[in-house]
C-alpha cells in the first residue's frame, strides 16, 4: 500500500474559504503570518506548526488542532 501524507494544505485552503476569507494575502495580513508561508503551507510545501495553526484557528473559526492532523491517501 502506498500512503501519501499532506499536512493541513487542503483543510486550510478549505477552511479560509469557508471563513470568507477570498486571498491568502488577507489571511496573512489577519493572522500576522507571512504571505508566502500561507502559500507554501497551502501547497503542502510546509509543514504547519502549532503556533501557526492557533493564529489561523483563531481566525477561520476552526479547531487549531485539526490543521495539523494529517491527511492521507492510500493506494492498494
């Protein structure tokens, strides 16, 4: 079996969205993180931190914790 592991990208893009939050540019300017770490965690080319998942939890309206759960994709 083949598993793929994706740290929060897909959930936070999700979850921005669904906050109402249209750019990454806005989420960062809310949260105070840096434009393109959003951009990269959004792309799974970094891993999210707690520190980093409580900013943006706070602001999205979601449970800091589930951005950082992982999410896979197994093949048979």
């Amino acid at each position: 079996m083949e598993k793929n592991v994706f740290y929060g990208g897909g959930k936070l893009r999700i979850s921005r969205l669904k906050a109402g939050i249209a750019t990454q540019k806005e989420l960062a300017e809310r949260t105070q993180i840096s434009p393109s770490i959003i951009s990269d965690l959004e792309r799974g080319r970094r891993e999210m931190n707690a520190t980093w998942a409580m900013r943006i939890a706070e602001v999205v309206g979601t449970p800091w914790k589930s951005l950082l759960e992982e999410e896979t994709e197994g093949k048979v």
